[in-house]
C-alpha cells in the first residue's frame, strides 16, 4: 500500500498552477536518445475511442510494459494529470508518453499521445491526430459501437491514418467480442481477423498490442535532411520557463542552443529546452524529424497551438502541415464577481488560455456586470471544466452568462457592409447583433447528429430530434439490437441539454456525437427585453421564430421572480421589432422603506445608510428601476 501511495505521489503534480502538464521528477532515464533513433524506428500513434472505453488504462498499461512507470498501480491514470480529470474521471487535455519498447533486438521509440474522449474536447483529438500515422480505435467490448466511436473513426480515415481495432474489457463476462466484430464488420468493414482483442485493465493481450503497433503502423514520413520545421500541437505555462511547446518536427532537427523563429512572427530566438516527455521530462541534447518533443525557447517566446517552429533560415513560405482551427459552439460572457479581482481574473484567464488553446478570449463589457471576457467554448462540458480549472489552478472565482450560440448575419447597405468590413458578420454576443433594417438575412449553425440507440427507443429519439428542429438522414443498422440514427440538427437545440434528455429518454443506452455541418439559413429574429419602455441590452437574445412564444414567457415570469419590489409598478416585457410578445407587472411595493432608519442610536443608522449605499452600488438603474446585479446573473444563467 505504501509503495502505491508513493508511486501515486511521485507522478501527480505538485504544483498544477505552474506545472500544468509535467510530472516534476524524472522516472526512467532512456537508453535511447534522440540520436541513435532512426526515423524507421519511431511509430507516432494515439489511442483514439468513445468516452470510457478504456483509453487512460491502457495508457498505463502501455507505459508499465515500456518500463516507465511500476507495475501494481491500479488505475494510476498517470496521463490524467489536471484535477478536474481526476475528480471527473475524464481527459480533458491530450497529453504525450515516449516510451521505448524494444522488438526482434531493435529499440523502438513509441510516441503516444493519450486523447480525451468526449465529443466537447474533440479539438484536442484533431490536434493529437496532426503528429500520427496511426491509431488504437478501442471499442468496449460489452458496450460496443457507439456515437463516437463513428465519429473517431471517420477523423482517423480522413487524416489517412492506419487503424488497429480492438476490442476492449474482454475480461468482463458480459463481454461479447464476436458480436463487436462483427458490428465494426457492418458499419465500417473491418475485417474480424484484423480486430486485436486486449483487456486494459488485466493487462491482457497488451504486448501484443503493442507489437501491432510496431509492425502495422508506418514510421513518419518526413525529411531529416531539410531545414528544422515544426508545428506546434499543445502548449503551456510554466512558471520559471514561460511557455512550453509540444511539437511534432516534420523536417530536419533541432538541437538546444539552435536559432529558431515562429512563422507568425519571425522574430529571432534560441531554443533553452528540450525535452521529451515520458511522460516525465528528460532534457535531450538534440531532436529528429519524426519526433514528439517539448521545445522552450524562454519566457518571453510565446508560441501557440497551429504555429509553426522553424529554423531561422527558413522562408515565411506557406509549406508544411497545420492544425485546422478550431470552430467555438458556445460562447458566454464572463465576469469577475467584484470588480476589484478583474486583475486577478485576467491572469488567470490568460494562463489557462494558453494551456487550453481551444478557447478564444475577447474583452467585453456590460453596464450591469462592469468589465469581462466573451469566451468561446467547445461545448458545455469545455466551458464548465473550463470555469473549474479557473477556480482550482488560479483561485479566481468568476460569474458566467447564459451560454449561446454563435450566429451569422448578412448585411446590406453600403454603409454597413463598409462598418463590418464585408457582408458577412459573425454574431457571438446577441448585444453586437447589426441593426435589424441592415440585416439581409440570418444564418444559424448546425451540426450532423449521429445517434447510437437499441431499436425499442428509435420512437423516443426521433420525436426528441424532431422536436429540436432535427431533419433525419438516412440511418443504418449496427446489429439487430442497435440502430445508427443521423439528424442535421441546429447546435443551439443540441449544446445545452439534447445529450442529457438523450441518456434520460434512452435509459442511459443511447449516446451521441455531432459533427460541424455549417451555417444554414434561418427564420431568427432578436428579442429584447424592456423595462418600463426601456430596452435592457443584456437580456437580449436571438431565437427561433417557432421557439419566440415559449422563450418570452419564460424570461418575462423568471425577471418578475427575480427582480425586487419597487415604489412604482414596473412592467416587463418581451418585444420583438415593436410587437409585445409577452408581459409581466410587478406591483408597487408599499411599505415605507426608510422607515428604520429614524430612531434609534447614530452609529446603527450610519451602518444602515453605509449598507444602503453599498447596495445601491450593485444596483443597475432602468428607467428609475433599481435591478440588482444578482438578478441578471440568475436570469442569465442557464
Ligand atoms: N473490466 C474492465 N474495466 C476496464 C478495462 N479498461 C478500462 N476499464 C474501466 O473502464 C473505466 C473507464 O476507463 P478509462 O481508462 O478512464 O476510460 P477513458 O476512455 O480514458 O475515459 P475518458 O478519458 O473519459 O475518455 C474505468 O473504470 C476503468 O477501470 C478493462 O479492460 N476491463
């Protein structure tokens, strides 16, 4: 027991506010540098898989077989190292394990990069993807198929990557791998014989694996000869050395001491560290083409995810790989909740920005929530580990707005297409929406559902997917049990809630994945929200004309609930271009308010007039109608 604990404790972080992705201290010293590995010798690969089929373990399986960590450390998930993964039993960051393995007397260098497996963070999976040649597609072999395992390996066909299916949890007795074979036979026509059958937990079948590793995956295809290029796929803060850089070189090598530039930005710099990541570091003299490795060049470097590292003497030519950029699905406001820890928060959202490089950062202001950000997410799973991360790294507590979609606007008239610099404007706060008479017509996003469901809730799922504006696409079967469903959903009905009435209508068996399908025209309008006859811009949102009914209702029932009782009568409204859609009045409030300050001794009514004040501070004024901050906040959030 002792032993694990001590195992345990030497790999989880000590510091995750400086060290977000390093294990501190060294584990295992390489026989193999960079040097004596040949290109042919190294096998870049990713395990790639639906949530919870079992990818941390057999990373842990694969780094005890190389020799990297002690066997006996039962579910160590040493490649989940941010607090938020241990607490949620998620992997929310991608993270990189060079392991050396040694085959027929020749040693192998093999980098794995571990990958999240929900669909929120499938940014981090494309990343991890770019530095690959192939992939583990794991597939539980009691759950079989599911939403995702679709979606991962169509990413994995795309990018021309080999594939090693393999059936997963084999020593669970309910598993059934000849009826998994033969769905991944159906729906993808894998061959049953090519199908690796491994238990991650039990260790079974693991080493074989691992040889499949080797002799079916190619070595990288680059040029060790050309001039050092790189493109980074993941980067972090570390308190000491500034940021850190995960890259994959695609040509030529880098040594410690070396001129380097960024694509983005040309200006001179040296390299200070090199490393690979084992996933401790091991500082390394000198790195090849084809290599995973950890480049600093200093605290004042920068260097970001989808740039490219190159050696000085390289032209700013448009050569060489890159990362697509990445598509935000929600966005929402965030505030600190006092002004005085904007500075706080500012920092912290900055470091966390730069680990996270799936986040776009913008400032934004509001008269009733005082200065913050507009972030856009991946999802609502990204935004929530986002909002922990913030308070469990960087101690910063924030307040966040309802989460919305972004939209897409054409616009009209000379002078409009000339302010938005084009006829297109991307909306990503309902507030910066153009003007209603310049607007030519609205685009909404959408996305490709992929439903993975037994056949008895095929009823219940299509009346959900219809009910969220869904049109259905053909649908396959994966077995006699299990039907593969695909709708062109609108993300706005997809991101808040559509995977939980999912689980609830399904029993928990259907699961679900969407993919980008792009802007589309549609029926949108703006509706705001007026205040007795003033427009309250915060509370204004964008809605479907066939969702305009039931969201005015809504917002207007929830502002009377919330906000307090006044001298006057205050009338709430919901108004779309003038037309009242809905309306609710609060009534006067009638007792004399001041009362308790009279009387009593000087020093209790100071206090009252102090705390008085310090209310009123935190009061938005509409129209003469106090509202507190905390109203918006409520209404604004989900
Ligand atoms: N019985 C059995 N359980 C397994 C096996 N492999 C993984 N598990 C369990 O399945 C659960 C999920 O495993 P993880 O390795 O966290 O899954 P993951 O795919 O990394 O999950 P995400 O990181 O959230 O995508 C854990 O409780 C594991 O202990 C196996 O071979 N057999």
């Amino acid at each position: 027991m002792v032993r694990i604990l001590n195992n345990i404790k030497a790999l989880i972080l000590t510091n995750s506010r400086s060290y977000p992705r390093i294990i501190t201290r060294r584990l295992n010293s390489s026989d193999a540098t960079a040097k004596q590995i040949d290109v042919n010798k190294i096998r870049n690969f990713s395990i790639v898989a639906h949530v919870d089929h079992g990818k941390s373990t057999l990373a842990d399986r694969l780094l005890e077989i190389t020799g990297t960590i002690k066997p006996g450390v039962e579910n160590a998930q040493v490649l989940d190292q941010l607090q938020v993964e241990r607490e949620r039993g998620i992997t929310v960051k991608a993270v990189t394990a060079s392991l050396n393995y040694t085959y027929n007397n020749e040693t192998y260098l093999l980098n794995l990069i571990d990958t999240p497996g929900h669909v929120d963070f499938s940014n981090e999976v494309v990343r991890s993807i770019t530095a690959c040649q192939g992939v583990i597609m794991l597939v539980d072999a009691n759950e079989g198929i599911q939403a995702q395992t679709v979606a991962v390996y169509s990413l994995a066909k795309k990018n021309n990557l080999l594939i090693i299916p393999t059936l997963n949890k084999v020593d669970l007795p309910r598993a059934n791998p000849a009826k998994v074979k033969a769905q991944l036979q159906s729906l993808f026509n894998i061959k049953p014989e090519s199908v690796m059958t491994i238990s991650a937990k039990r260790g079974w079948g693991v080493k074989e694996l691992l040889e499949a590793v080797i002799t079916r995956i190619p070595p990288p295809s680059v040029d060790t000869k050309g001039d050092f290029r790189a493109h980074v796929i993941d980067t972090w803060h570390d308190k000491y050395r500034g940021v850190l850089c995960l890259v994959y070189i695609h040509s030529g090598t880098v040594q410690v001491g070396q001129a380097v530039k960024w694509k983005s930005d040309m200006k001179p710099l040296t390299v200070k560290f090199l490393a690979m990541l084992r996933p401790s570091e091991e500082p390394v003299e000198e790195a090849v083409a084809g290599q995973v490795v950890m480049v600093g060049c200093g605290p004042k470097a920068g260097g970001r995810v989808g740039d490219q590292l190159l050696a000085k003497e390289v032209g700013n030519d448009d050569e060489g790989t890159s990362v697509p950029p990445v598509k935000h699905m929600v966005y929402a406001g965030i505030f600190p909740a006092d002004q005085s820890q904007h500075p706080q928060l500012n920092d912290a959202i900055k470091k966390l920005a730069l680990n996270d490089s799936a986040v776009t950062v913008t400032p934004d202001s509001s008269p009733a929530l005082g200065q913050g950000w507009r972030i856009g997410f991946l999802g609502l799973l990204h935004l929530e580990v986002f909002t922990q991360r913030l308070l469990q790294e960087y101690k910063a507590e924030a307040i966040l707005t309802a989460p919305s979609v972004p939209y897409k606007v054409k616009v009209k008239g000379a002078k409009a297409i000339k302010q938005y610099k084009g006829d297109e404007v991307i909306v990503t706060n309902p507030l910066l929406l153009p003007d209603v008479k310049n607007i030519e017509e609205y685009y909404e996003p959408f996305v490709i559902g992929t439903i993975i469901t037994p056949v008895e809730y095929i009823g219940a799922v299509t009346t959900l997917c219809h009910d969220r504006r869904g049109t259905p696409l053909p649908s396959n079967a994966v077995d006699d049990n299990m039907t593969m469903l695909q709708y062109i959903l609108p993300l706005s009905e997809v991101v808040i809630d559509f995977h939980d009435t999912l689980k609830s209508i399904t029993s928990g068996f259907a699961s679900f994945d969407y993919q980008d399908y792009g802007f589309h025209p549609s029926a949108l309008v703006r509706m705001d929200i007026l205040i007795n006859g003033m427009l309250v811009d915060e509370l204004s949102t964008i809605v479907h004309t066939s969702r305009l009914e039931w969201n005015a209702r809504r917002l207007t029932e929830k502002l009377k609930e919330q906000i307090p009782r006044q001298m006057v009568q205050v009338a709430i409204q919901a108004v779309v271009g003038g037309k009242v859609l809905a309306r609710e009045t609060l009534k006067a409030y009638r007792k004399d308010v001041t009362a308790k300050l009279y009387g009593g001794d000087v020093t209790r009514r100071k206090k009252l007039l102090k705390q008085q004040a310090e209310g009123k501070k935190k009061m938005r004024s509409i129209a003469n109608i106090r509202i507190p901050r905390d109203t918006f906040i409520d209404v604004l959030k989900r």
